[in-house]
C-alpha cells in the first residue's frame, strides 16, 4: 500500500514477496472511487481509467461501441435490497413490511431499470445457484389489493413513508425508487423518496435511515449469507430483524449432519426472512463492468465484483 485515502482512492504497489509464485502482475494499480455514474462512464470512454465496476445499464449500448471497450457480465449471489429497520415504526409492523412487499412491481423494475441483466427477487437473499436454496411462497409481486389487506390488519388506511435511495446502494436505485413510489400510490402507499449525498451514503444512510436501498453481493453459503446480514448479533444486520425461530434455526443448522434436516432448516429460514424479515429483495444482479481492452484476465469469478476483488492480483497488461 503506497497511499489510502478512504472513499477517494487507494495506491497499490506489487510486493516482490508476495506468497503467490509470480503474482501480482502489475508493479502498480490505483482504485479511484467515482460514485457519479456518468462520470465513471466518462472516465472510461476517455482512457482515464482501464476498468469500471457497476456500469450504467442505460448507456451500456453506447459503451459496446467502442472499439477498445469491452463489457464483461457475470452472474453470482449479488442482489440488491431496501431494507427497513423493523425496530422503527412503522417498520415495526409486519403488516406494513408486507404491505410494502405487495406494493412494488419488481418484474416491472427488473426490466426498465436493469434492462434484463437481473432475475426478480422473492425477499429470500439466498440465491438460486446456493446450496439449500428455495422459492418462498407465495412469490411477492405487486398486488394492490393484498397490500391494502396487510394495511387493514395494520389498522392503517393511508401509510406514508420515506425512502432514502443513492446510485451508491446500486445503479439504478434512484429510478427504481421512482417505480416503487408510482406503484405504491396505487396501494394507498405514499412513498417519499428522497434524494440522498452519493459520497456519505454508507455513513451517513445505511443503518441510520429507517428504509433505504442497499445491495449484497451475496455469499456462497446460506449459512454465511444468514449469519452476515441476518442474525441477531451481526453488526452488518441492516434491518435489525431479530427473530428467536430463525437464530435458533440458525445455530442448529451449522451442526445438522443429516443432509435432509438441515435442508429443512434452512427452508424454514428462508421462508421466515420471506415471511416476517424486513429486507425487500428486490431483484439478484448481473455484475456488469466495463474495461479497456489492453487489459487480460482469466475467468471471471462470480462471487464478489471486481473479479471476485482480485483484479490486483489476476489481471495483466495484455500483450499485441
């Protein structure tokens, strides 16, 4: 590490001992953050940077274009969430935090803000592609008159809250807030979203507002995927949901040798965060970035961006 400037930019220079025979490639790399979305296109299409992560959707077209440009899309455990702190009112309900899951059209999201690279989401943070993993029922989609039924046992006829969004939770989040508040009105919902600081958003918004957007980019267990972001004691818990079942369930699974008793565990799990959890899972998405041309790679890794977070030690300056 030559300099680190948190939320600006870190200066990597390759150690001659690394413990990798050979690896890293480069003598040097700097990541710079660049939270506006068109200024990291920008920076790319200008050769100002060799790699960008998280690549606008919308001008994606444009970017393929380009000769010296390459695309690169993977699909992994990554979803992206809005997750509500259940110990906030009206939060605290879990007929609002049904409502609210029946209030928005993720199908509709999945298409005009992700434009196909994402697979609707059913409130289950587990992907498809894990070991242990289900479908929830019933799948939650937008259905006016459920939402307005959860609102009823509430004991509420007109809710109103906020929803605090940034492109930093995920690209995307601040048009996809505007679907939600749109379909919401229909539901007798009014969703105020509000319009927060790229750069402080995981200081200042995540874990401090009540619901906001976020994103995981997942992991390859459910076990590591639960005690991460969904149990009791974890501080990354960004919904504050602590539910006695599913804590118990989760201590018990890790020591289950009876391969059909723990699938059963981690079903019931699932169906719990589905059910009672206050993590609207919106859709699991691609990873889609965008490099120059000069640089080389092996296969991709699904698992984190960015090659899996490895692009320092995997990457090369390719050769003509």
């Amino acid at each position: 590490m030559r300099t680190f400037q948190p939320g600006v930019s870190a200066k990597l220079k390759r150690n001659p001992n690394y413990f990798k025979n050979g690896k890293p490639y480069f003598d040097e790399v700097e990541f710079i953050a660049i939270t506006d979305l068109a200024a990291r296109m920008a920076a790319l299409s200008t050769g100002e940077v060799d790699y960008i992560g998280r690549a606008d959707l919308k001008t994606l077209g444009m970017l393929k274009r380009k000769p010296n440009i390459e695309i690169l899309e993977v699909t992994g455990y990554g979803h992206y969430t809005l997750p509500m702190n259940v110990t906030v009112a009206p939060f605290d309900n879990p007929d609002v935090r049904m409502a609210l899951k029946w209030a928005i059209d993720r199908e509709e999201i999945a298409q005009k803000i992700f434009l196909g690279h994402a697979t609707v989401g059913n409130d289950n943070p587990i992907a498809p592609a894990i070991k242990f993993a289900i479908n929830p029922e019933p799948q939650h989609k937008f259905d006016p008159e459920k939402a307005r039924f959860h609102l009823k046992k509430a004991g509420i006829e007109n809710l109103k809250v906020d929803l605090s969004v940034a492109d930093a939770a995920f690209a995307g989040a601040v048009d996809a807030a505007a679907l939600i508040r749109e379909t919401a009105a229909q539901c007798g919902i009014d969703v105020n979203v509000v319009r927060e600081a790229e750069d402080a958003y995981w200081d200042n918004v995540w874990l401090k507002k009540p619901w906001c957007a976020s994103y995981w980019s997942g992991r390859a267990t459910a076990d590591w995927m639960f005690t991460q972001a969904y149990s009791a004691d974890s501080s990354w818990n960004d919904t504050f949901w602590k539910n006695p079942r599913f804590n118990e369930l989760l201590i018990q699974a890790r020591a289950e040798t009876d391969e059909a008793k723990r699938s059963a565990m981690y079903a019931e799990m699932q169906q719990l965060t589905h059910d009672d959890g206050g993590a609207i899972v919106l859709v699991f998405n691609n990873f889609v970035s965008a490099k120059s041309k000069k640089l080389a790679h092996g296969e991709v890794a699904p698992n984190w961006e960015n090659d899996g977070l490895k692009m320092a030690e995997r990457w090369w300056i390719a050769t003509a």
